[in-house]
C-alpha cells in the first residue's frame, strides 16, 4: 500500500488488523504509526486499550499473545511495536531441512493467518525491508497492510520540499529548495524538521527564498556548495574563491568531505549532459529540475569530457586526503583552495 491510501482509509476509520511498516526512511512509518498512536482511540479508550511496545524488550510469542486479547468497553485495542526490526525471533531463521522448516512456523506467522479483527497491530520495522519472496511477506501481502518507506534519491529532496511546503499552504522559489535539498540530505525527518522552525516565522502563504533560510536556518545564501557548483561550472574564478575562503572561516559547517560529495554529484550531472543524444530529455536524464538544466548546459560547455576525466582524479584524490591518507600539515582550507585551482585551470 501506499503512505496516502493508508492515512486516507485510516481517516476514514477503516481499519486492518494488522500494519506491517517496513523500510529505509523512517519518516513515513513514524507519521502512520503515530497517527494510529493519536487517532484510532479516544482518551478514555487508550488506558486499557492502547499499547507500545520496543522490540529490544519482547519476543513475537509476547507481542501476539497480547494481541489475541479482547478489548475492553472498545471497539479495538491498539499494540504498536516501535523498532520491529530489534524483535530476535520475529522472522524465522532458515534452516537447512526443508521439510523442518515448513512444519515450524512462528508465533507472528500463525497469528498472520487469523488475526485478531478486534486487535490493531503496528509493527514499525525501520532501516531495513523484509525479502518479499519469502513466505511470511507472502502472508503479510495476503493478510495485512504492508508498507515499504524508501529513501528519497538527493535529486528528489527538491520537489519533496515544494510539495510539503505547498500542503502547508507555503511556496518555495526553485533556487532555495535546490539550496535547501543540497545542505540538509535526505533524511525527512531533519529536512521537515527545518522547515517547520523556517515557516513558524513566516506569514502563511509566503514564498520561501533564499533570504529566509539564510536569516531563519542558517545557510548561507551567497557561500554554500551549491553556489559553489555554479560558480566553477561558469568558470568564476573570483566567486569560487570567495566561496572557498568562506567555507575556511567556518570549516565546522563546511565539512571538506561533504564539499567533495557535492562537486562530484554535479560533474556526475555535466558527464551525462555531454553525452545525450537528446538535449530536451536532460532533465529526466539527471535527474534534475528542468530549471536546473542550463547550469549543466554551460558546465558541459565550459568543461570538455577529457577534462572531466581528470576532474574525477582529483576528487578521488581529495576526498582521499580529506580523509587524513597523504594529507601532510595541510589544512582542509589550503586543500580545498589546491583542488578548486586544478578543477578549473
């Protein structure tokens, strides 16, 4: 199922007796798993009828033993299992005699079979994914609602950030979210995080720009990487180097390491550019906001593809010497300066 069907029925006060959240992003398994948390019983319902429980501290015979209770002066009880993933014996371990195998199953996989109608159970599994191909995501499918919460790939950070401002009845400018989805990663937890202490001081229906995350976050809207990116992919060498000395003054938030990343994602971008066949399909072929594209369109012009190849020696190179191997008494500063100079000269 998918995180709006799930809300959706949930609203709706339709509900399945069992929910298997699954997944590297713990985002949206936290916002369902709460949401249950809030809303399925009233206050006077929870006391009895609600439970959360971690998986570190109960075994699958536990948790559905709890489960297979009625509730009391309730249509439902509710049991979430916060970090599933830590249960010991809640997935069987695989055995070598088949035939052994397919005698024995789980606590969780008879309980699968016949849940409870009565019982809401939440199992909030974070990190990982279940093999899907094994017999019980077969009966989690079959008997369940499963959800799996994928991490969101660094060029789909951007759009996320407009559609979750645009339901709060915000807007961003694509240069800011571009900003936005390059300093604070993919993890939606910290990046909705920022952005519900940003707007908290903004009248609603704002435009967000870059002049508000400077004053609200913190990042810079002249010296970050992203401007960083732009200017050596002009070839504005005074810029870059403004840039550069910046990230020196405050090397704390400028990690050399992650300066490095960024380079390398966007002459990853320049590289693909130089070999489309089809300029218009640009976009979808990097991965990028069609805005973006023209910022790539002059890299690719500015720098030949016999030069990137050199590019992504020295950012191997660097990286390496970020990371402490043939470093010497040089500084992050005096290496980021070395590699900045050799990129564009």
């Amino acid at each position: 199922m998918e995180y709006n069907e799930i809300i959706s029925e949930l609203k709706k006060k339709t509900y399945r007796p069992i929910y298997f959240l699954m997944g590297e992003e713990p985002y949206f398994i936290d916002m369902i798993s709460d949401y249950i948390e809030n809303n399925v019983l009233d206050e006077s319902e929870k006391e009895f009828n609600q439970t959360v429980l971690y998986g570190r501290d109960v075994s699958a015979a536990e948790i559905i033993g709890a489960a297979k209770r009625f509730p009391m002066m309730s249509e439902h009880q509710v049991i979430i299992i916060k970090e599933a993933q830590d249960i010991k014996d809640l997935i069987k371990k695989e055995k070598e005699d088949k035939k052994e195998k397919d005698k024995q199953k789980t606590p969780f996989e008879a309980y699968l079979e016949n849940p409870l109608p009565s019982t809401i159970l939440v199992f909030c599994y974070k990190y990982k994914s279940i093999d899907k191909r094994t017999a019980l995501a077969k009966l989690i499918t079959k008997n369940a609602a499963i959800f799996e919460s994928k991490k969101l790939y660094d060029n789909q950070v951007a759009d996320w950030i407009n559609n979750y401002l645009k339901s709060k009845d915000y807007s961003i400018n694509q240069r800011a979210a571009g900003l936005l989805g390059e300093y604070l990663g993919t993890s939606l937890s910290k990046v909705t995080n920022e952005l519900d202490k940003l707007i908290i001081n903004l009248p609603p229906k704002s435009e967000i720009t870059t002049e508000h995350i400077q004053t609200n976050i913190g990042i810079s809207k002249d010296y970050n990487v992203f401007e960083l990116n732009t200017a050596i992919g002009k070839k504005e060498v005074l810029k870059a180097n403004r840039i550069i000395n910046y990230f020196n003054s405050n090397p704390k938030d400028n990690p050399m390491v992650m300066t490095v990343a960024s380079l390398y994602g966007y002459f990853c971008k320049v590289l693909i550019y130089h070999h489309l066949a089809d300029k218009k399909t640009a976009a979808s072929a990097m991965g990028v906001n069609p805005f973006f594209v023209k910022d790539y369109e002059v890299g690719a012009k500015n720098y030949s593809v016999g030069k990137l190849k050199s590019i992504f020696s020295y950012l191997r190179e660097y990286d390496l010497k970020s990371k402490g191997l043939d470093r010497g008494s040089a500084t992050e500063g005096e290496l980021l300066k070395e590699l900045i100079f050799k990129i564009m000269h």
